[in-house]
C-alpha cells in the first residue's frame, strides 16, 4: 500500500502566482476605466458608463455617431472584431487623432486611453467629419492664403 501524503505543498505556490497575475491586470483595468471616463465626459457622456459593460459600447457609438443597433453586431463572433476595431477607430477620428493613435487604443488601452483623457485632444464630433480625422485649426497659426479680389490691410 502507497502512502500518500495529503498535505498541500503546491497551494501556496498557485496562490502566489494567481495572485502576482491579479494584482496587475487589476491595476491596468483600474488605469484604462479612469482614462475612459475621462474620455467618456470630453464628449459630454456621464463618465461612469465606463464602468458599465454592455452600456459602456452604446455610450462610444454614441460619442462616434453610429446607430444603437450596432451593439448587436458585437455579440456576433468574427463581425465582432471587425466592428468594434471600427468603432475604436472612429473615437479615435472623433478625437482628430490618426490611425496609429487607434492601433495604440487597441493594444495598449491602459496607456492611450489616459492620454485621450488627460490630454489635449478635443472632442470634435461623431467621426470628426466621418473619419477625416480633421484637427481643430489654431487661429494664430499663420496662413499662405491670399485672395486677389480683397488684399490683406496693413
């Protein structure tokens, strides 16, 4: 007959690891919820529809100017990547940022959300112009325009 010791040798170490996974991705789902909240509220969106689940995508297709119905389109395996890519993208546009800015969003949330957030960015509208991606204009920015027809007045 085999003895078997019945002690629990491994636990801890599963617990250690478990938790040295958790605590982590906790801290980044803590970073990219307060960035999103902040991008939420730029838009003038209750900040706290970031922490809803289902809510938090018909808050974003509202800010980038899409139908409520596409919410379903999330729910669909495959469909679901392409659409929700294309929403990023679109907040991203809303933002007048570019197409890198949205590869940023989707790999590393926890760090272009916050800047989205805290940032400079402008909420411009729904696409900004359907994703022209048009940056506000400084009005002390000089320009090469000249009219013929109404010279400029020194």
């Amino acid at each position: 007959m085999e003895n078997y010791d019945s002690s629990p040798v491994g636990v801890g170490a599963v617990l250690a690891i478990i938790s040295a996974m958790i605590i982590p991705i906790c801290i980044i789902a803590v970073i990219t919820i307060i960035g999103k909240w902040k991008v939420y509220e730029k838009a003038g969106k209750p900040g706290w529809a970031a922490l809803i689940p289902i809510y938090t995508w018909i808050v974003m297709l509202e800010i980038v100017g899409k139908p409520l119905w596409w919410v379903i389109l999330f729910f669909i395996p495959c469909v679901n990547i392409i659409f929700i890519i294309w929403t990023v993208n679109l907040l991203s546009k809303s933002y007048g940022q570019s197409e890198g800015f949205t590869v940023g969003l989707i790999l590393l949330p926890f760090v272009f959300y916050p800047i989205l957030g805290f940032g400079d960015s402008k909420y411009l509208g729904p696409s900004a112009a359907e994703a022209g991606g048009l940056k506000p204009r400084d009005p002390f920015a000089p320009t090469n325009y000249q009219d013929p027809t109404n010279p400029p007045q020194v």
